[in-house]
C-alpha cells in the first residue's frame, strides 16, 4: 500500500493531488467494453496465473531489536491449468535459508533463483493443474532494510512495520502490524503478490507473554512456551486474496462483543479500552444491517478491529482484522466532535466487497472502494435518516468535484501509470455517488437483489466491472452497457446548464438542459431525471430521460409554478447552472423535502445576502434538521445588518449553550465573539468552559 493513498477519509482524499496522465478521447463501444482505451500505450490488466497457491501455513518468530521476521513458509499449491515445474513467488529482501519439497515428514531440496524480489523455484518434475505439491521455505524477511526508491516504491510498502521494536522510545507502545494492500505482504512471507490469488491459511506467531496477537480467522490454539513467550495459532479456512492477510501484537486489551454466535472484538491500547464500546459498539447493529441488506450474512469466522500506531493511512479491511489509526483511540470528548463511524462502516462493508468479492485486478479497484464507500451512505441511511446520509453524500460529491478539476480519470482504468493511484477521489467518492445513481435508475428493489446476485455468484472469487454490469442485467432484463460506459468505463461528469421557463399563452412549463461538458474528453451522457412543477399547492413529477446535447421539455400546466425542481431526486453526479430566482429559491427550501434541495436553497441565500429576503431566509435555516445548514446558518450571521443581528441573538445564544451538535455550539461562539461582542456574552461563554468538545473549547481561545 502506499500509505498515503490510504486515506480513507473523504476530506483526506480530496486533498490529495495526483500526477495527471494525458487525457484521451474516450471512444465507447455500444455493445461491448474495450479494456484498452483506443490509443492509449499502457494497459494493466490482471495478472496472469501461473500457480494457485490453495493454502499458507507460517511460523514466525521476531527479532524485535533488528526488525526481522523470522519464518517458515509451508505452501500448498498447484499449476493454475498449463503443466509446468516451475513456481514463481514474490519474496522482497529476504534471505533465503531453505527451499523444499514437502513430502510426508521429509524436505527434499529444490533448486531456485532470488533476485531480491521474485523466489523462482524448479519443481522435482512437471505437474498438472490437478496435481497439488507442497513447498518449504525458511527464510528471514528484513522489512527495515528494505531501501524505498530500490526495492521499495515508498515507505508505505514495507509491510511489517515494528513500532519501537527495540523499547527504547518510551513515548511508544511496543508494537508490530501489517499492511498488505496493494503488493506488500511479500515482504514478510513468500507468496503471490496478486489479489486474483486466493487461499486458506494458518499462523503462528511467538510473541512474549505480555502480549497478544491478532490474525485472520480464529485464534486456534495458545501455547506457553515456558520461556517468556508463548505461541499463538490462528487459523482462517475460508479463501481470501493475500493481500488481506494480517498479522499484529502488542499490549492490545481485547474487548469482547458478539454477532449472533460470531465473536465481535475490540483490540485497543490499555488506556483507550474503557471507551471502546463508545467508539466501535454499533459493530454488531452495523454487521446485522449489512448482511440483512446484502442478503448475504457476514461470511467470515468473527470480526475483530484493532487500533494501531503510527498506522500510515486510515484503515485496512483485512479479511476479520481490521486495523485503524491512532485517530480512533478518542476521549469521550474527542467522540462529541467525530464518531469516525464512517470509517468502521467502511471497512465493515469491504467484508463484502473487497474481501468476499475481490476486484481482480488494481484497475477494477472500484468495486472494492465504491462499495465500501457507498455502505457508509447505507448505514447512515438507516441509522440517522436519509437527510443525514444525502449529507455524507454531498461531501462525497464535493470532494470528487474539487479533485476532478486537477485530472480527469476513467473509475475503472486499465491504463493507470502507478496502481497507487487508483486509491483516490475518482475510485472511492466518485464511485460511490455512481452506485447511488444505478440505485436510483434501477430502483431499489433490484439494486439490492443484483447486489445479492453479484456477491454470491463470485463469493470467495475474483470479479470485474462486467460482473457486476451482468448481475444488474440478469435482475432488470434490461442492457445496461449505457450506464456502465458512461459512468464506470469514462471520465468526468455532465455539466448542465437548465433554463426553466412558464409560456403563460401556451400554459406550459419549458425546461430546457444544455450539457456544456467538453465532449471531446468527456461522454455526452444518458440521464434518466425527475423534475417536478409546484403549482396550484401541490406537485406533478415528470420523468424525462435526457440524451442529448440541447434537450427542451414541455409540460402542460394551467397557472404559472411557483417553482420547477429539476433533478428532484437530487442524485445527479453533475454541476449544474440554474436560472431561479431568490423567490424560487426560498420555495424550495421551504416546500422541497430533501437535504439537497435545502442545501442548494441555502447556497443561493449564501449568494444573495445582499438581498434583505435572502437573510431573512437565512435566519429560518437556524432551525434547519441538518446541522450542517445550522451551521451555515450561523455563519452568515456575519453579513446581516444590525436589526437583524438582534432579532438573531437570543437564537444564536441558545445554540452556543444547546445545539446538539458540537460543531453548531462551536461555530454559535465563534459568531458570539465576533459579530456579537457589542452584547454580554459572558454567562453563555462562562458555561461553554464546561462543553467538553474540542471544537467549542478551540473557539473559545481563538
Ligand atoms: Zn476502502
């Protein structure tokens, strides 16, 4: 992994900046996807398979003072179909002690080629695919000596990272983690370094007795070994890409939860395990909902979620080991501001898209990232109401548009110039706002059952964009190719440009959308909307489907609306110029029901403040549901004139003091110090010293 490309966080990502490779004309096929964009000179598909690793036995023991691992690798394999006597693994940096051939008790030598980074051993004779064989490596891996720009790309693909391996940083916790994703596990046991390769394994760990460990699967057995140490065996029967295989150990406390019959665990610094049901006790609730969601039940032994130190990104979905950052170790305070839930639902969801149902190859990275991001919209659509989770989806909005300006991407790219690259903005955010949409199109009813079909057709396998594309074919009847091309296989997104207008003579409302997106990057798309005609106290919602470049539509209506809703689902992925006016404006915000239509009424106050309307609007969205339009609401209190300001006051004051939202009271003082100071604020800032969210106490010293 590199590390940086972690941030699962979707503010995180939006800042991150990415090399642009040349933007091509994109050229669709109607009928079926070309994997290679005509023209482009690199293409990266999945890997070709020579061996199937069937499953990994390892033995590790650590020289924590010298970060070495010292294992032994017990391979079971076989030729993927062609006969050869030849295997090829991955192995970065290690020294090679042994190579064999197991069978029954006894190790015949083999020979073999390592160049530092590929083990190239010749089998005893050639095999067929249906016949398996059984390596032996003993080997010592060097993670720390592993030099980034030779043998490494960054230091984020070292993957064993000991943290204060030798004690002598005190302001440490004596650790070691992990972290595969996308090509470092090999850097610590031998092994084909591609999420195609899928096995079953078991590992021991011997680690001294003050400390636990942490791996895939289920703790098999424990052992002391009567010397300071003791050796613990974990085992996971069910096949998982390698790249998700985890080891961890430190002075963890294990907090026990459960699901169903499945054990559910916490694994957290001493000092942070009183608050761990604070932080991650929706686990159970949030495994419940997927499986009930999916149709599939959590197919993995248990769950378990670690938090590590010095951890490079966000979060890693490892196959029932999730490991964190330190940013989850939270105070009860700490929870007031951020819960982080996003993150643990994020992860959770990649049990089953990522881990269940890998993508085979980093191009089709997608369907790991999009899924996971968009099952945080899922969990916080039922947990906190659709108002909440079209707020998350904003964001997610927000952040594709603001990394889009600097590159644009196709979702699933095959010509990609460094498979890092795919963790990004365009894989998580973009995709995920691109499954709302097929959700949308689709209905959900099929969207859930086309996810069932998809997930248990490829459980424990591998699958691509087409997968997924004919899941949704086989539930709808329908050809999807449309959707899929012009969302998943290209780059950008509409922008539209909607006129709406009312011919009193004709009695008919006119909408007209222009798509001014350069159609020479960027798909003139196919987009199925609602737009709904205010009129005569009530609505009307008309489905158009719009196809081309200029497109007018026209619906009778008898006296002249009050407002026309354009995209009234308000799930386009697009940017879009309208003509309302501020009256329109506050209509919507007033009689539209979604987040987004109070949102988009919001920003046009935001524009508008110098229009005594626009702020008296504004003071009504202090009592808005969503705190983020509280919020806003209450930062605009700098703009309004000095009656305005009084007749404000006592609500802003309130809101300081008992805004359920931190982020609200913290941004209520920030107005109270600033736009307010002619007033005695001092009973409310007096009792604020007493809020325990970090927020309100940053803004009161500021
Ligand atoms: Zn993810």
């Amino acid at each position: 992994m590199k590390s940086r490309f972690r941030w699962y966080c979707p503010f995180l990502a939006a800042f991150i900046l990415f090399s642009c490779s040349t933007t091509k004309k994109v050229v669709l096929d109607p009928i079926t996807v070309s994997a290679n964009k005509p023209g482009a000179n690199i293409y990266h598909g999945s890997y070709t398979r020579l061996t199937d690793i069937i499953h990994t036995k390892l033995d590790l023991k650590f020289d924590w003072d010298s970060a070495l691992v010292i294992g032994k690798a017990f391979i079971q394999a076989r030729p993927w179909f062609y006969p050869s006597n030849t295997v090829i693994l991955n192995a970065k940096g290690f020294k090679i002690e042994q190579v064999a051939l197991t069978q029954q008790d006894d190790l015949k030598p083999l020979k073999y080629l390592y160049n530092g980074r590929k083990l190239t051993i010749t089998l005893d004779k050639i095999y067929n695919h249906d016949q398996k064989f059984s390596l032996y490596i003993q080997y010592v891996a060097m993670p720390n000596r592993l030099k980034v720009g030779t043998d490494i790309a960054s230091e984020g693909d070292r993957g064993f990272y000991f943290i204060n391996g030798d004690g002598k940083d005190s302001s440490k916790p004596r650790q070691f983690w992990t972290q595969g994703e996308t090509e470092c596990n090999s850097s610590w046991f031998p092994t084909i370094d591609d999420p195609q390769e899928k096995m079953t394994q078991e590992i021991s760990m011997t680690v001294p007795n003050r400390m636990v460990t942490l791996s895939n699967g289920a703790l098999d057995f424990s052992s002391d070994n009567g010397d300071g140490t003791h050796t613990d065996t974990w085992r996971q029967d069910l096949p998982h890409s390698t790249y998700l295989t985890m080891v961890a150990a430190g002075g963890f406390s294990i907090v026990k939860d459960k699901w169903r019959d499945k054990e559910v665990s916490y694994y957290m610094e001493p000092a942070f395990a009183p608050d761990a049901r604070l932080i991650f006790g929706k686990t159970p609730e949030m495994i419940e909902f997927f499986s009930k969601k999916t149709g599939v039940d959590y197919p993995w032994e248990k769950y378990s979620q670690i938090v590590v130190h010095d951890f490079f990104g966000g979060a890693m979905e490892n196959t029932t080991a999730t490991v964190f950052f330190e940013r989850m170790n939270m105070t009860k305070d700490q929870y007031l501001d951020e819960s982080n839930e996003d993150i643990i639902s994020h992860e959770l969801f990649h049990h089953w898209f990522g881990d269940l149902v890998t993508a085979e190859s980093w191009a089709n990275l997608p369907l790991n990232e999009s899924f996971a991001t968009y099952g945080e919209y899922l969990w916080n659509e039922y947990k906190y109401g659709r108002d909440y989770a079209d707020y998350t989806g904003w964001k997610d909005l927000k952040a594709y548009l603001s990394f889009d300006r600097g590159k644009q991407e196709d979702v699933i790219r095959y010509d990609y110039s460094d498979k890092e690259q795919m963790f990004d903005a365009v894989s998580y955010q973009k995709g995920g706002r691109i499954l709302h949409m097929l959700r949308k199109t689709v209905g959900d009813d099929a969207f859930f059952k086309a996810l069932n079909l998809y997930l248990t057709r490829n459980a424990y396998k591998t699958a691509e964009i087409n997968d997924l594309r004919m899941a949704f074919e086989e539930v709808t009847g329908q050809d999807l190719n449309w959707f899929f091309n012009q969302w998943f296989l290209a780059s950008g997104h509409p922008v539209l440009k909607i006129d709406s207008r009312y011919d009193t003579a004709e009695k008919k409302v006119l909408v007209t959308i222009t798509q001014q997106q350069d159609l020479n990057k960027i798909p003139l798309y196919r987009l199925p909307l609602a737009i709904d005609v205010y009129a005569d106290d009530t609505y009307q919602r008309n489905e158009v489907v719009l196809e081309q470049q200029t497109q007018t539509f026209s619906f009778s209506v008898l006296h002249e609306p009050a407002l026309i809703n354009v995209d009234a689902e308000k799930y386009l992925l697009a940017e879009k110029k309208e003509n309302k006016t501020l009256q329109q404006y506050i209509f919507q915000y007033t009689h539209a029901p979604l987040f987004m239509d109070r949102l988009e009424a919001v920003q046009a106050f935001e524009k508008m403040g110098q229009e005594k309307p626009a702020r008296d609007a504004m003071a009504k969205v202090l009592d808005d549901k969503s705190w983020e339009l509280r919020r806003m609401a209450v930062n605009f209190s700098s703009k309004l004139n000095d009656a305005e300001k009084t007749s404000v006051y006592d609500k802003i004051k309130s809101m300081a003091a008992s805004d359920p939202r931190s982020y609200v009271r913290a941004a209520a003082i920030t107005a109270l110090k600033k736009d307010f100071k002619d007033k005695d604020n001092r009973e409310v800032l007096q009792k604020a010293k007493n809020d325990g969210a970090p927020s309100v106490q940053k803004a009161l010293t500021e």
